[in-house]
C-alpha cells in the first residue's frame, strides 16, 4: 500500500497546479512558464527518487536499504553544493567538503558490501 505514496503525492499535485492554472485563467492572469517548468520537473524527478527509495527498502533489508538511500542523498547534495551552487570556494572549505563526501562513500560502499 506505500508503495503509491508518491504516485498519489504526484497526481494531488499536478491536479493542484491544474486546478490553479484555471483559476489564473478564470481570473484573466497568466501562468509564468518560467516557473512552472522547473518545478514539473522538479516534481517528476522527486517521484521517480520516491519510487526507487520504496523499491529499494522492498527488495533489500532495512538497515542497507535506509543507509544507502541517506548516503547518497548526502553525496548528491554535496556534489550539487561544489560544482552547481559553487559554496565551497576556498581551497580549505573545498578539501573539507571533498574529504566528507569520500567519507560517505567510502561509507555506502562498505554498507553495499556487507549485503
């Protein structure tokens, strides 16, 4: 029965962007594209992370599934830190950042073997 959670999360709020589209419209004022775009987006790819975060924790036991799915939300946010929002920009904060992100790999690799 979780396994629909995000479906259900996804198609509420589609229905909910609809349904304030038409409102806008109804009411004789645009809808910005520019904004609408990125966040379908956003929202079709926070689903499709959902989906394979309940798969995960189906098909593997808990504890690995759990450790995996943080690990890498951590390394994918750092990486996303360094390279696309630059916030770490000194030589310092760049190895303290980079020496974390090692560690959780170093981290779900260790967890993916004990599998």
């Amino acid at each position: 029965k979780t396994d629909f959670i995000s479906v259900g999360l996804f198609i509420a709020s589609t229905a909910y962007m609809l349904l304030g589209g038409a409102m806008k419209k109804y009411q004789g004022r645009k809808l910005m594209k520019s904004v609408l775009r990125p966040a379908l987006l956003t929202g079709v790819l926070w689903s499709v992370a959902s989906m394979a975060q309940l798969y995960s924790l189906a098909v593997m036991p808990y504890a690995v599934a759990y450790c995996l799915v943080c690990g890498g939300e951590v390394g994918v946010s750092l990486l996303w830190g360094i390279f696309v929002f630059k916030e770490a920009t000194t030589f310092h904060n760049l190895t303290c950042t980079m020496l974390a992100f090692l560690g959780v790999l170093i981290g779900v690799g260790l967890v993916a073997a004990s599998k």
